[in-house]
C-alpha cells in the first residue's frame, strides 16, 4: 500500500474514478446514439421498399458471404457501394437493371468459381427492394469507414 494512503481512502479514490468514468461512458455512449438517430441516418430515404430490401438481404443470409459497410463476411465483395459502382449517381435506372441482372443471372456449375446461390425465386419486387437496399446503404454518412487503401 502507498505511504499515507489509508484503505478508506483507497476504496474512495477507486469508487470516486469508477464513478466518474461510468459518467463520461454514459454520456459518451447517449451522444453516439443522438448523433446516429438524428444526424446520421436519412429517415426521409427509409422507405417500405427499403425495409422490405433489408428483409431480403437478413432472410438470405447475403451477410454469410457479402460486407456491408465493412460487417459480414469478406468471402464475396463489399455491397456498401454496389449502387455507385455500377454508376447509381450518374444512371440510376442503368445500376438498377446492372444489379437485378447480376443477382439475377448469376452462373452456376461453374467448377473453381466462387458462386452465389440461386436467386431466381425472388420476386421482382424483392429484387427491386434489395437495390432499393443497396441505394439507401450507399448514401450513410459512413465518416469514411470502411477505410480504402490507395495507393
């Protein structure tokens, strides 16, 4: 024990800087959440159709394979910016038909090939949710996360 340094005194000092630290986590941990429910996510863009994609993307487990936004697995590619890679900003009825085609038609059978599952059973309006989906996802304030690398 340090000279002085009485035990009540001790058990003050480690209650007293527990205290303090589970205020700063608290209030840490509410400006995280008023930051997400009012300034990050777009309300106004959650649409039915939206909810319905995320239903799908949840209910076929794209997650075991896909990232998005950087959570999931990284056996297949990242999703979080599938709209702006096949040009949602500059042509959005072109990206829309780009990915229903690719979920769509995508090969099967195909010996050394990584392969998505059959997705032929989806309606038409599941694709259309899903890149609905896919749309809403691109355009969160993501403060840059996940990081890309350049170079």
């Amino acid at each position: 024990m340090i000279e002085g340094l009485s035990r009540n005194a001790a058990r003050n000092i480690f209650l007293g800087g527990s205290i303090i630290f589970f205020i700063i986590f608290v209030g840490l941990t509410a400006h995280s959440h008023y930051y997400i429910v009012t300034e990050s996510t777009d309300h106004e863009g959650l649409t039915e159709s939206v909810k319905l994609g995320k239903h799908v993307w949840e209910r076929e487990s794209c997650i075991n394979c896909h990232s998005l936004l950087g959570e999931g697995a990284y056996f297949a590619p990242e999703l979080g910016n599938v709209w702006l890679r096949y040009g949602g900003a500059e042509d959005p009825e072109a990206a829309r038909q780009g990915i229903k085609s690719w979920i769509s038609l995508q090969p099967l059978g195909v010996p050394g090939r990584r392969q998505m599952p059959s997705y032929k059973h989806l309606t038409e309006e599941e694709l259309d949710a899903l890149v609905d989906f896919f749309r809403w996802t691109s355009e969160i304030d993501t403060q840059d996360w996940p990081p890309t690398i350049s170079g």
